[in-house]
C-alpha cells in the first residue's frame, strides 16, 4: 500500500480515510426510492421538476428540482423527451375572427379568458385526440374530452365541460388556434350559447396560443411515454390524473 501512494502520489492518512466505512445517509436513501417510485408511477416519463412535486405533495417529504435530478442520474434514470419542433412564421388573423387576446395572457381574475387546443396520443392501434380548456388565470386546466376524432364536437365537449364546472360562467374570451373544430358554425353557436367572445390566433403563428403549446409539451414530456399508451382506456385515466 505505500508503494502504491507513493507510485499514484496520494498521501497514506487520505487513503485510509477513503477506505473507512461511510455512514449510510438514510434520508437520502429514502428520498432516492421516492424518486424511483413517482418515475414508475408516471410511466418513466416523468421529469425532475414533475417528481418534486410528486413527491413532496404525496408523501410531505421535501424535495427540490435540482436534488431530484441528482437522485435521477444516480438511479440512471430519465424523463422521455420530444424532438424540437420548428414553428413556421405566423400571417396574418381572420377578418370575420380578431384576434382580441393579442398575448395578453397576464388576466387578473378567474374565468376571464380561457384557452383552447386539440393534440394528439398514441392508444396502441390508433391515435386519439385531447381537447383541452385552460384557464389563463391559473393555468388550470378546466376542461376536457378525448375521442378517436378531431372535430367539433370533441372540442364542444370539452367546453361543455368548463362551462359546467365552473358555475355557468358568463362574458368569458375564449381564444384558440384556426382549427376547424373552432370555427365550424357548430362550436361557434356553442360559443354564442354560452355568451362567449372568441378570439382567434393567426394563421400558422402558435405563440398567439403560446400556454396551450406549453401546457401539451408539459403532458408530453413528462407524462405521456415515448411509446404512448396500450389503450384508449389507459390513455384515458392517465391523462385525467395527470390532470
């Protein structure tokens, strides 16, 4: 041994110390099986943000973004992570449909402006389709629906579901991208039913719709796994928990 010390230049006393038997950290070790177990309880798709909070919310135990991510990469463990999109250049909005949020998206009040989207997920054979309502206010989504079709009468659902919710609301925006199933004479006799404004993004521009965008990558990368879902059944409950 002090052959090799004196060969490698390490001094005796550190490498005795080195070789002393650590005391196991039991509160690291406890908060390292919590990471493993949100990891697996989120499909491994979960994050180190989305853990924290599993975590600490679940079980009161205290845990921070940036420790969740060391326990991570001790456990050799990682959230999926989707592909970077390239966005095209937005145009110009409809004449008949203003554009009335103009990314004012700093509301003061619940139920003022709500929000609008349909993605996309795997459910083993065929894809589904997630109709969303956001409340701008808190970022809370407030609404939902999925189906094996992306028309109207998904997003009406969803909407439906908001209205009901949250007491019958009245003089609420709603503001979403140009699809379609949001400007068909369906969802907007919905909109009129339910006395609320619409207002449109424009064309081809998704940062018009930019907490919508941010709400379905946050689903997508620490949710929804790589692969999807086995099921719409599946798919289904997973998604309203994460919800």
């Amino acid at each position: 041994m002090k052959t090799l010390c004196r060969i490698f230049n390490v001094h005796r006393s550190s490498y005795r110390y080195w070789c002393r038997p650590k005391e196991p950290d039991i509160e690291r070790t406890i908060k390292r099986s919590l990471v493993s177990e949100a990891w697996n309880v989120s499909g491994g798709s979960a994050g180190a943000r989305t853990i924290a909070t599993m975590v600490t919310n679940t079980h009161n135990v205290k845990l921070g973004r940036w420790l969740a991510g060391k326990l991570m990469k001790e456990l050799i463990i990682v959230s999926c992570q989707e592909r970077k999109h390239k966005y095209n250049r937005g145009g110009n909005e409809r004449i008949d449909i203003p554009n009335l949020l103009n990314r004012q998206f700093a509301v003061t009040k619940p139920d003022q402006v709500w929000c609008g989207d349909v993605t996309y997920i795997w459910t083993g054979s065929r894809w589904a389709y997630l109709a969303v309502v956001l409340d701008l206010f808190a970022r809370k989504p407030v609404g939902w629906a999925m189906s094996f079709a992306p028309d109207s009468e998904l997003t009406a659902k969803a909407l439906q579901m908001a209205w009901e919710l949250r007491g019958h609301p009245k003089q609420v925006m709603f503001h979403s991208d140009q699809g379609s199933h949001y400007t068909s004479r369906q969802y907007r006799q919905a909109l009129w039913r339910y006395q609320m404004t619409q207002s449109i993004s424009r064309r081809g521009n998704c940062w018009d719709n930019s907490p919508m965008e941010r709400f379905f990558r946050s689903l997508k990368t620490e949710w929804v796994p790589t692969t999807g879902y086995q099921s719409f059944s599946t798919a289904q409950s997973a998604i309203i928990r994460y919800i």
